[in-house]
C-alpha cells in the first residue's frame, strides 16, 4: 500500500494536484447549484427525485420511450439532412445542365463557387454555435433551414460569376449550425451508447439526398420551359427547403420539456436516463470557461483535424462526381440517373458501419472507423490504377469510395460521447465542423479542369486524406486511453483526500461539468465480452471484403483462440474495472442492466433505422 502512494505520489505531481484542485473548485460550485439554468429547472429537480438511481427506470417502458423517440426525432433530422445535403450539391447538377457554359464560368471560377460557400460557413461556424446556445434550439435551427431554400431559390436569378457567388457565401454562413444541432438534438435525447446508431440513422439520409439528387435532376432535366434546366433546379428545391423550414418550427421540440407528444412522466423519464452521460442539462448561458477550455484541450484540435481529413474526399465527390460520371462516357440524363446507386450505396455503407459499431467490442467505435477506411482507400487506388476504357470497373472503384461516410458518421457519436460542458459541447462540435470546412474549401482545388475527366490529382487527394484519416483514428484511440489512465489517478487522488462522496455520479450528473473538470467523466468497460463477438467481427469484416469485391478465403478460428482481445477483471473499492479496447469516455459507475457504453440484449433486437422505415409503412 505504501508503494502505490508512493507511485501515485511521483504520478501526480506536479501538474495532477493542480487537477485535483481544479475539480474540486468546479465540484464545489457546480454541485451546489446543479439545476440552477433555464427554464426547465421544476422537470430536471422532479425527474432526479422521481428516478433516484438507473435501477428505478422500468426497462420495459424505457424502450417503449427510446421507440417513440426514434420515430418522432429521426424522420425530421433525416429530412432535415436530406435538404442539408441536395442543398450543398445543386451546384454539381447545375454543372451538367449547362450552368457553367450559360454563366461563362472558366474552370477555375466553378472551382471557386464550390469552396467559396464554406467561407461563410468558415466564418460563421462559432458564432452561430454560441447564437444557437442562446437560442431556442428547434426554432433557431428552423430559421436556418427556410433561410438555405430563400437563397437557393435566389441563385436561380445570378447571372454572372460574382453574384452566385456571394449568394453561395451567405449559403454557406446559413448551413454552419446544421451538423452542430442535429448533433445537440441527439446528445438531448440519447445516451451516449445510443447515440452512434441515432447519428447513423438521421446521416443514411446523406446517401437517401444522392439518390434523391439524381431523381430530381433527371426530372428537371426533362422540364421543358423558358428557363434553363438549372435554374428550375435552384426554384423548385428551395422552395421545397423553404417549406420543410417553416414545418420544422412546428414539429421539432426546443426541449424535453417541451417535447409534444409526450406526457409528463415520459419526459420525466427522458431526462433521468441521461444521468449516465454526465454531460450536464441545457442552458442559454455561455459559459467562458469552457470555452477558453475547449481550445486549449488538443483532443479539440484533433477533432478539428479529422473533420478536415474526411471532408477533403467529401468536397470533391460532392461538386465533382457528377463531372467524374459524365467522363465516363454518359450522358447528361443517364449521368444524373448514376447518382441513384451511388447514394443507395452510401446508405448500405452508413447502416454496415452502425451494426458494426453495435456488434463489435463495446468502446471500439475507433476500430470501426478505422475499418471503414479500408474499402475507400482502395476504390481510389483502384480508379487510379484501372484502364481509361475500364469504365464499369472505374465506376464500381468510385462507388466503393463513399464508405468513408460510415467512418466519419460513426467519429461524429466520439465527439457528442466524449466533451461534457454545454458551452465546451458547442464550441467543440462546430471545431470538426470549422476543420471540414477547410477540408471542403481546399478539396475542389485538386480537381483541375486539365485533367478532366479522370481527374487524377483529386482523386490522389482522396486517397491521401483517407490514409491520413485512417492513422488520426489510431491517434485518438491511444489519446481517449491515457485521458482515462490520468482520470483514474486524479480519483484515486481524491478519495485519498476524502473527497469520496464527491465522486458519485449522481453529485455531477446534471452539473454542468465539463469532461476536464467532472471526476465521473471517463471510459468504463463492460462486465464481460460476449464470446460471438469474434465471430461478428469476422463476418463484418467478411462482407466489407465482398462488398469490395475481393473474395475472402478460410474459416473462423474458435473465440478462444483469439489473441487479439484480452481482458482483465480487477475489483477495487466495490468498483468493477474491466480492460479491453477504449475510445468512448463515459461514467465509471454503470448499473447492470443498463451499461453506460454499448447496447443491452434488448437493444441488439432492433435499430432506429428499420423503426423508422417500419413506422413509413404504417403511415
């Protein structure tokens, strides 16, 4: 006992004391006025006292609730990402239209209007996040949209280079708050082990708007009026947009409080299950402290980094894959037709990556990301490598280059899971988003006319960003793995103190703690690994392979002898510690029937995606 004071001692110092006191001041102010923001304070003081602990949670109408959420929340964010991204993308079906021929756009120009609409979301990005905090959350994100369908339908009337292009800049300004707010709505409604599979559900849509995209575009292709076909194009979808906006103010909720549809009890409910989270309720203050921490934590910056590695790749296939097709060898119409499976197989990457996700080993998500890399990286090589007059081939290889969506929707849950403090939350959120701006404002620019259609340099980019990307994974894995290491000494630290009380989870559930400053905020583990997951993740890996088209050979080895995986089961203090793969911070006091990280059984037996196509088929 001696010697691991003694070693903890040597650990702690210098800069762990200066953590331990950290804690304990936020502890001291946070604790004492947990619920102390917003309008909502009698519903949260009401649902702790209503729900003292998990175990008080019916876990038959727990899921019941988790349902009905899927089906009210999932359909209006998938929506709203359909527009998101049609709206984005009108530009690419505006080029095979004759956009750039009527407006005598140059090479260069078209380049330009694709990265100049991420200078107004460069700009806007953290200012619009911190507006959103201050706001109600559903109304500001509303105005947003009904402002994207406005402007859009506005660029239908540019009829030259600089005043597309400043429309595409306030375009720009009006889209930085989407992925930040879909991403608060789903952090406000779900734990942090449902959360990836939310995320997965409402971004399938991305593909569901490259599908749509091409439908739209071979019926607009086909109208026969007085304008040309794109300006139909920029009308019809943005009042379309402009429509959905002014919906959404009625549909979607601003809080759990106000959440129609549901009754009190069930909002009650709502609430106390996020205890786990440990991520703090909702408030319209901004706090300055957690801003100034979140630039100053480097787990921020390499976000930020991610978000500008996986939208290099996305920048290009937004604007150019039309372009791409067309240099094929189709035509116009059967160009914007080639967009359909294109966005269908996007949406079978999306949901492989969410099962995948969900069957792996608990606090994987990094693996998975990482093993979503693999199928892009080599449909570029592939495009590349290919005969010119290989065209079917080259096709398929560009397909296969849409699964860096799944990794990038499932790194999405790594930033909601793992930032507590809702002002540090906001400003962390729109950071990937500010480095996938840099990502989209640079990508077009490795597409030069020259070289068109095969566009090597770009299609290069892609394949650098996504290796680049597929090492970050590993980085962040091993970053999440020794944050909970330094936790778990500034704890150990603290009881030694007698601050013991100060560490349940309770004490910091709704406090609006940040990760850095809340002691309960870390990865747990759990109890034991299901023996089949060996298995899964064969298979998983299995289909990846033939998705890819490269036939897989051999059986599987016996769970038992798999050496890939080792766990270690230590008891401390009453507290179950189990090791294994790490990369989701979350509360270290979980309950058994429902752990902080992962799915229950009764969760494996369904998703919200097929709740949610179920629910379109009773309607």
């Amino acid at each position: 006992m001696a010697d691991k004071k003694e070693n903890l001692a040597e650990v702690l110092e210098p800069q762990s004391g200066h953590d331990v006191q950290h804690i304990e001041e936020n502890l001291k102010v946070s604790v004492a006025n947990k619920i102390n923001q917003g309008e909502d304070n009698a519903l949260y003081l009401e649902a702790i006292q209503r729900y003292p602990n998990d175990e008080a949670i019916d876990k038959e109408a727990e899921k019941r609730l988790k349902r009905k959420l899927d089906i009210h929340l999932i359909p209006l964010l998938g929506i709203c990402y359909f527009f998101y991204y049609v709206d984005k993308t009108t530009l690419s079906y505006a080029a095979i239209f004759g956009i750039k021929e009527d407006l005598n756009l140059s090479g260069s120009e078209y380049s330009w209007l694709s990265s100049i609409f991420y200078f107004g979301w460069l700009v806007w990005a953290i200012p619009s996040n911190l507006l959103m905090q201050r706001s109600r959350m559903a109304w500001y994100l509303a105005f947003n949209i009904f402002m994207w369908g406005v402007i859009l339908m506005c660029e239908a009337a540019s009829h030259n280079f600089a005043t597309l292009a400043a429309l595409r800049i306030i375009s720009g300004a009006f889209e930085a708050i989407a992925d930040p707010a879909f991403m608060l709505v789903v952090s406000t409604y779900y734990t942090r082990a449902e959360q990836p599979w939310r995320i997965s559900a409402y971004y399938l849509w991305n593909g569901i708007g490259i599908a749509g995209g091409g439908l739209i575009g071979y019926g607009i292709g086909n109208i026969k009026g007085g304008l040309q076909s794109w300006r139909y194009e920029f009308l019809i979808i943005g009042a379309v947009c402009a429509a959905w906006g002014i919906a959404l103010c009625l549909l979607l909720p601003n809080s759990p409080a106000t959440f129609w549809g549901f009754n009190r009890d069930e909002k009650l409910m709502m609430i106390a299950r996020l205890r786990s989270n440990q991520t703090g309720i909702e408030g319209r203050k901004i706090n300055w402290g957690q801003v100034k921490e979140a630039y100053l934590d480097y787990k921020t910056w390499l976000f930020t980094i991610l978000g500008f590695l996986a939208n290099i790749p996305n920048g290009g296939i937004s604007n150019f894959s039309t372009l791409v097709i067309q240099g094929l060898g189709f035509d116009t119409l059967n160009t914007a037709l080639l967009g359909i499976p294109q966005g269908v197989i996007v949406v079978i990457w999306i949901v492989l990556g969410g099962y995948a996700n969900q069957y792996m080993p608990n606090n994987s998500r990094t693996l998975v990301c990482a093993l979503f890399m693999v199928p892009t990286i080599a449909g570029a090589l592939g495009f590349l490598l290919a005969p010119d007059n290989a065209y079917v081939g080259r096709l398929i290889c560009f397909y296969l280059t849409g699964s860096y969506q799944a990794s990038f929707v499932i790194s999405l849950s790594l930033v909601t899971s793992n930032t507590g403090g809702q002002s540090k939350k906001m400003i962390v959120s729109g950071m990937i988003w500010f480095g996938a701006c840099i990502g989209n404002i640079a990508s077009p620019f490795f597409y030069k006319s020259e070289q068109a259609p095969a566009y090597p340099l770009g299609i290069g980019s892609l394949l650098v960003a996504n290796c680049l990307e597929l090492m970050l994974f590993f980085v962040l894995r091993y970053a999440f793995i020794w944050e909970n290491r330094r936790k778990e000494k500034m704890r150990d630290a603290l009881r030694e103190r007698g601050d013991e009380s100060e560490l349940t989870a309770d004490s910091t559930a709704f406090a609006d703690l940040t990760d850095t400053q809340n002691p309960n905020f870390e990865k747990v583990l759990p109890h034991w690994v299901n023996s089949n997951i060996h298995y899964n993740l064969f298979q998983t890996t299995r289909i990846l392979c033939l998705a890819c088209l490269v036939p897989t050979y051999g059986q599987t080895r016996s769970p038992r002898k798999v050496s890939g995986l080792q766990i270690g089961k230590n008891i401390y203090k009453n507290r179950t510690k189990t090791y294994n793969s790490e990369d989701s911070l979350v509360v270290t006091h979980p309950t058994t029937n429902s752990p902080a990280c992962g799915l229950s059984t009764a969760e494996r037996t369904g998703s919200p995606i097929f709740h949610t196509l179920w629910s379109y088929v009773l309607i």
